[in-house]
C-alpha cells in the first residue's frame, strides 16, 4: 500500500472525503454495540426472560451471519451496491430495535429479533469492505479508521452504564434503538466509489475463495479466536451485576478492554510484524485472558485482565484484515467478508448456546472452553503462517469498488 503521505495533494483530499464518513459510520455502527453487547442481555433479563433463553437470543446475530449474511453480502457484490445495501440496513436495524423493545415476552423478542438481525449483522462486513476497497484505492490505514468504531463503542457502553444506574433497565433498549437511528441517519453521507463493472474481467469469482487452503485458515483461525469471545459477551455483564458491581463499574470494564483495543489500532500503521503472527499473538493473548477470568478475580486483576482486549480482539482484527487485503482481490472482497463473517457465524452461535447451558450449571468455568477454542485458533494459524507468509496483493488485478 502507498503510505499517506505519497499520495498525491488531490488524492488526500479525495481520500479525506472518504475517510470522515467511514470513520463517523464506524463510530455509529459499534457505538450501537457498545450499548448492546454488554446491556442487551441485561434488559432481556430485567423483562423476565431466563437465562436459557438470553443464551438462545443473543445466539441469533451469530446463526444469521451463516445464514442469512451471506446471501446479503453476496447480492450487495452482484448488484455493486454495497453503499446503498448499507444504508437499507441501517434503517432496517433501527426499525427492528424499535419493534423489539415493543415485546416483553420470550418468544415475540426472539422472532422480531431474528428479522432485525437479518439486516443488522451484514453491516459490519459490508462496512469493512466498503473500507478496504477504499484502502486499497487511496493507501489509508485500516487501523486509523477502525478505532473510531472502538471509541464509540467505550461512549456507548460509558452511556449505558451510567443510565442503568439512573433509569430502569427495561428501558434501556430505547438507548439501542436510538444509536440504530444515528447508524441510519449517518449511512446517507458515505461516499460512492467507482463503479467496479469498468474494471478489468477477472477469471476467480468468490466461490473461487473458498476452494483457496490459504483463504479457509485465515476464516477459521479469526473465527475461532474471536468466537472465544462468546461467553464474554453474553454473560459478563450478567456474572459482575450479580458479583454487586454497578452499571458504571461494569461499563468501565467493557471500556478498559475496548480502550486498550483503540490503543492498537491507533499503533498499528507502526506494526513491522507479519499479519499472521499478529494473529497468533491475539490467540496466545486470549488463552490467558480466559484462563484468568475463569478464576473469578477480584476487581482489580479483572481491570488489567481488560486490557487484554486488545490484544484478543484488537490485534486479531488487525491480523485478520491485513491477510485480507493481501490474499483477497478487491473485485470479491465483499464475498471474502461475507465468508469470514459466516463463518465465524457458526462458530460463535454454537459457542453462545453451548455457554448458556454450561453457565447455567458451571458458571464461569465457560472460560475453560472458551480458551480451548483460542488454543485451536492460534494452532491453525501457526501452521498456515509459511503459506501466508508471501505479501503478495491480489487486489491489483483489480480496480474499483
């Protein structure tokens, strides 16, 4: 890639216009999460839903990204309307939010659920790959966008934790609903790129993806590794209220993590190491981490335990879109993100239900299997790191976007 500061006076202006938007979307898309990872399990149960049926609901994103996703994702390239794809999905999202917190009862939450979270999980590959091909088309950074996303989701966990401690928790899911609508809104000022159907042919179509051993190791490992994540995204904020923490201190857990995971993107333009070993790092990272948590540690060592976020999810991420955007042409770049997040999919649906039934009879001993599945990630990712050791970039066989 071009560094920023080669580009041409007229490309970096080109390339800021670009680049704002993006990062404002990022910021609206996991500022939404930030209120939803942690305090979505909450308002389930604050409503009188039990804890077998939190685990089966908060599965729902993870079974429609290799489900539904895909098709999305795959029709988004088809049609080269990945701008406007976003779009239809954010304002469905926000609708979808709306509708849920209508319902108090299991069965409706969970249906209305699963028609929000058809159109709502597609807008982070979509997102990541209407960033890419901006990437590649004007030499930014992957890591100085993406950490907007991060520092909204701190604002948006920051800004639950303080209203639960302030309003019932039953209402916290309008707070959802309007950072859904601040997506949607903000969707209107992404930028069009050129049309990719003036680029040159090429021979490899998506499917050809999946037929590439290279390719599959890249899927697999980052799904594993941060399908790990699963126990941690839907019982911790559940386990540190029953422990007696407040909403602010629990909100200030979630933003230790996701600070030291803003701290690496933010660094990552500097990072001299292969994206495979960066990727193993985060595997090696999230073996202790779970390790550690499944000891039930006070509230000091679980703050710097936190930290390590950024390590587990940061630098995994950061691996992950480097192998992407070196092993990917850009012409299938929305089918490779369709892939990824399909198929972390399945691992992380199996691995949220499979830790609902575990939490309900060995509470945090679900972090033992939630390392094992780091273990398997890191492993897969050592032994493919010499086939993806070449820096090679398909992505300039083809151009647009």
């Amino acid at each position: 890639m071009v560094p920023e500061s080669q580009i041409p006076i007229a490309s970096q202006q080109s390339a800021g216009r670009f680049a704002r938007p993006v990062a404002l979307f990022y910021g609206a898309l996991f500022g939404l999460l930030g209120s939803h990872l942690p305090f979505f399990p909450v308002w389930l149960r604050a409503v009188g839903i039990d804890a077998a049926w939190i685990g089966i609901i908060t599965a729902v994103p993870a079974v429609t990204r290799f489900t539904v996703l895909p098709f999305v994702t795959g029709l988004a390239e088809q049609r080269h309307a990945v701008r406007g794809a976003l779009m239809l999905a954010t304002f469905a999202t926000a609708a979808g939010f709306a509708a849920v917190g209508s319902q108090h009862h299991a069965l409706p939450v969970f249906l209305i659920y699963v028609a929000t979270c058809c159109l709502w999980t597609p807008t982070v590959p979509l997102t990541d790959a209407y960033a890419l091909r901006g990437i590649v088309r004007y030499g930014l950074n992957y890591g100085r966008l993406r950490l907007w996303g991060s520092a909204a989701f701190v604002a948006g966990a920051l800004a639950c934790g303080l209203l639960v401690d302030v309003i019932a928790a039953v209402h916290l899911i309008w707070v959802i609903t309007g950072l859904a609508a601040l997506g949607a809104a903000l969707s209107l000022a992404l930028q069009p790129l050129d049309n990719p159907r003036t680029a040159a042919p090429t021979v490899h179509g998506g499917a050809a993806l999946l037929r590439q051993t290279r390719f599959l190791a890249i899927i697999v490992s980052a799904a594993l590794i941060q399908g790990s994540h699963a126990a941690y995204y839907t019982f911790a904020s559940i386990t540190w209220q029953l422990q007696g923490f407040g909403g602010l201190t629990i909100a200030a857990l979630w933003a230790l993590g996701v600070l030291a995971e803003i701290v690496v993107f933010a660094l990552s333009p500097r990072f001299t190491m292969r994206p495979a070993t960066l990727v193993v790092i985060g595997a090696l990272a999230a073996v202790t981490r779970w390790i550690v948590t499944a000891q039930e540690p006070p509230v000091a060592l679980l703050a710097v335990v936190q930290l390590a976020h950024g390590l587990t999810f940061g630098l995994t991420q950061v691996g992950t879109m480097g192998l992407l955007v070196r092993h990917v042409p850009v012409h299938v770049m929305v089918r490779g993100q369709g892939y990824l997040a399909a198929v972390a999919g399945i691992v992380s649906s199996s691995a949220s239900i499979i830790s609902g039934a575990i939490y309900a009879h060995y509470g945090q001993g679900v972090y033992y299997v939630m390392a094992l599945m780091a273990v398997l990630g890191g492993t897969l990712m050592w032994l493919a790191r010499h086939r993806l050791a070449d820096d090679h970039q398909p992505h300039k066989s083809a151009s647009g976007g």
